[in-house]
C-alpha cells in the first residue's frame, strides 16, 4: 500500500485570485456569473476538503485511490493534486499494459476485418458474432484500466505544466460539483474500435474512449485552462479499412446523457477529429432543458468537427478562437442538432483559404442558431446570412434565450491574442 502525500500550499508554481490575495488553485472557485456551470449555487469543487482528503499523485493507482476507489460514488469533498504523469494504460504495480495486454476471446484485428469485410458482411447490419463478441470483452477489458470515475465534490488539479493523464478517460458520470484545472489529456486511444456499416453512408470505425465525459445527468462542472490533443497518435497517422479511417479517438470533451450545468473555459482543443459532442442522440428527448453548457476563451485548433455539435442544450459560445488556417480536413466548427438553443457570440475563425464562411456552420436536425459579432478571416461576417445565403431550408435566429451567466465578453479582434497568451495549461489559474 502505498502513502497518499499531503500537499502543502506552498507548491511550486504561483496563483492568485482575482481580488489579488494568494490562494492556491485547489482551493479556488468558478467566479459569480462565469456560464451555467454559475447557475444554481455555482461550482465550487472540493474547496470544502479537510487535509486528510487533500492528495498529490503521481500514478494511476495512487489516483483512483485519492478518487475514493473505482466507480466511487462518495460525495466527501477532495482536492487531487496531479504531479507529472498518469497513464491510464497501467496496472497498479506501474507496468505499462499495451493493447495485446487486453486481447481476449480470440479477437485479432485481421480476423475482425475478414469477419466483416462489406464483400462478405455487407453493409446493411452492424457485425455480430465470434469476432465482435471477442473485440466488445477486449476493449472492456481495456476500459477496466483506462476510465476513471470522479466522484461529487471533487477539485482535480495539475502542477505546473506537465501535469498530464495519458492513455486515461476521467468519467464525471451521475456526479455534482466538480473542478478540473491544469492538466494536459493526451491520446485516449481505444485499442479495439467497432466497425458500423451502417454508420452514414459509407460506415465508420467507432471508439469508446474521450479524453473527458461528462454525462448521466452530472450537473455543476467547470473545466478550466486544459489542454487536449492526441499527441503522438494523430487520426492522420491511421490507417484506413474497408475505405474508412481507423478512428482509435472519440470525444476530446463530451457532455451527453442529461448532463447539465457546466462551464468550459480557457482550453486548448488540438490536433483531433470529433472535439466536442453536447447530447449524444435524438432520440433521447429526455435531455430537453438539460445540457445547458457555457463555451469561452478556448481555442480550437486543428480539429476537425464538432466545436461543438450540440443537441437540445442552450449553449453559450462566445470569445473562442478557431486556429484552422493551415487545417485542410476541417469541415465545420457549429453543428446545429436536433432541438439545439446556440448562442454564438464574438467567435473569431480563421479558416483555411477557399472555405466558405457559411460552412462553419452545419445544420443536422436542428433549425435555429444565433450569432453575432464574429470575424472570419480578419473580415466581419454574419455567419447565419453566410449559412442561409447558401443553404436551403434556412436556419432561424430565434433561439428563444439570452445568456445571462457572463462575465466579460471580449471584443472578437481581442480573441487570437487572448487565447494564444492565456489558454491550456501552465498558466497562473485564478478565480
């Protein structure tokens, strides 16, 4: 067994709050008015922690341990100190697992694809059988090391700037008023992705693992000054099968299933396909009047979709910097879903040469977006004129809402400078 360490509050690096007195981040706050997550007596984490529920951890076991276990359902308030790195990919003696370390069943990945093959399998029915049943207990197999729940009243916060998860999927799954600053969240690759033939018209490799999700009606979430990438195993270093690439990633930031309440904040979204999903199905009408989420001072670089695609939720995007220029598979940052309420504010896009600026947006099912004071390109645009000037049937602005959770809205010239000089980790945090 071994010894949870007490953090001092004299660490390494400096912080402040806002009204300039010390205070260390693990004891911070979301501000009064800063997005949803504000909304109902606001997010404060596990500021109320004793020292005998405050960690530092280094390891994989050490944190599922200061999380109270796994799947901890406590709701004890704790702050967890994350120092250097933890990787999800580890068993609790700290040896690395690789994916042949889950294989099970007899699953191979060219047995899968034979079994599969649409020559052989076709295309109108997703694979069951020997195979499938075998790559369904492998990647559960994986998902028993890789996800790690976080409990109710919980501050995770990193270190410095190397505070990293690695290889792991933090799950904020049926749990109240939770903090998550300062870490860097590399490469939640799933081992064992599902081939769907009948995943839109020409089928799609899917994975199990985000970087983050938030879901199952967890409500009160701040995520603040993070950084999210793939890392060393970028979507574009897949390989392709049966003409789809072997998407190993999914969410860098998921809020789905009745979540509701959170506030997204001063993150760097990088180098990934699927950002950012907000309600994860139409047919889960149960997420009306949920999903109610806050997106501010991020920047969203080379990615790919959803930033984010939203169903039913009221979501406040304002103050983002969407860093595509050089991004030649970028398809859309808004997608406008079934029942979605998006208020887009003060965005700045650049965009690769030749993009059109109505394609920033994508309606699915839904038909209603508002936006207002965004910048493509260094030029004003109306980017719903954009949208409806080249689209049938048009997308109304009647949302039927107004943020009122705000603290300041930055002028959209101001957003590249702000972003780049203050956004992701290693920055001094305040509240």
């Amino acid at each position: 067994m071994f010894a949870l360490l007490i953090l001092s509050l004299s660490f390494a690096f400096k912080v402040t709050s806002s009204a300039g007195a010390a205070a260390d981040p693990g004891h911070q706050v979301l501000p009064a008015n800063d997005g949803w997550a504000a909304a109902n007596g606001g997010t404060t984490g596990g500021s109320a922690a004793t020292s005998a529920n405050t960690y530092t951890v280094t390891t994989r076991a050490q944190l599922v341990q200061a999380l109270g276990g796994a799947k901890s359902t406590s709701t004890t308030p704790r702050i967890i100190y994350v120092q250097g790195s933890i990787y999800g990919n580890q068993d609790d003696s700290g040896n690395t697992l690789t994916c042949s370390s889950y294989i099970t069943g007899g699953y191979s990945l060219s047995a899968y694809l034979a079994a599969y093959n649409p020559s052989v399998w076709g295309r109108t029915k997703k694979p069951s059988g020997t195979q499938e049943n075998a790559r369904a207990a492998s990647e559960s197999k994986q998902a028993a090391r890789v996800e790690i729940y976080v409990p109710s009243n919980t501050t995770i916060v990193g270190i410095g700037n190397n505070a990293n998860i690695i290889g792991a999927n933090l799950l904020v799954k049926s749990a109240n008023n939770v903090i998550i600053r300062n870490l860097n969240f590399q490469n939640a690759s799933d081992c064992f992705p599902q081939w769907d033939p009948t995943d839109g018209s020409s089928g799609n490799w899917n994975s199990a693992f985000d970087n983050l999700s938030i879901f199952t009606n967890s409500t009160h979430v701040w995520v603040d000054h993070n950084t999210f990438s793939d890392a060393n195993q970028p979507d574009s270093s897949e390989p392709s099968y049966f003409g789809r690439i072997y998407e190993q990633h999914d969410g860098e930031c998921d809020i789905t299933k009745g979540a509701d309440l959170v506030t997204v904040s001063w993150n760097i979204f990088s180098n990934h396909d699927k950002t950012m999903l907000i309600g994860s199905s139409d047919s889960l009408t149960s997420d009306a009047g949920k999903l109610r989420v806050t997106i501010h001072h991020n920047e969203f670089l080379n990615t790919i979709e959803r930033e984010p695609r939203v169903r039913f939720g009221q979501v406040h995007v304002y103050d983002n910097y969407y860093n595509e220029t050089a991004n030649s598979q970028f398809q859309y940052a808004l997608g406008v879903g079934k029942s979605s309420q998006i208020y887009a504010q003060n965005n700045y896009y650049q965009v690769p040469s030749g993009f059109s600026a109505g394609s920033i947006l994508k309606a699915f099912t839904g038909t209603v977006i508002y936006t207002t004071g965004d910048i493509v390109n260094g030029k004003a645009i109306d980017l719903l004129a954009a949208y409806n000037a080249a689209n049938t049937p048009h997308l109304s602005a009647s949302v039927g809402w107004t943020p009122k959770y705000v603290t300041t809205v930055d002028a959209t010239s101001l957003v590249p400078s702000l972003i780049q000089g203050n956004a992701g980790t290693g920055h001094t945090l305040t509240a």
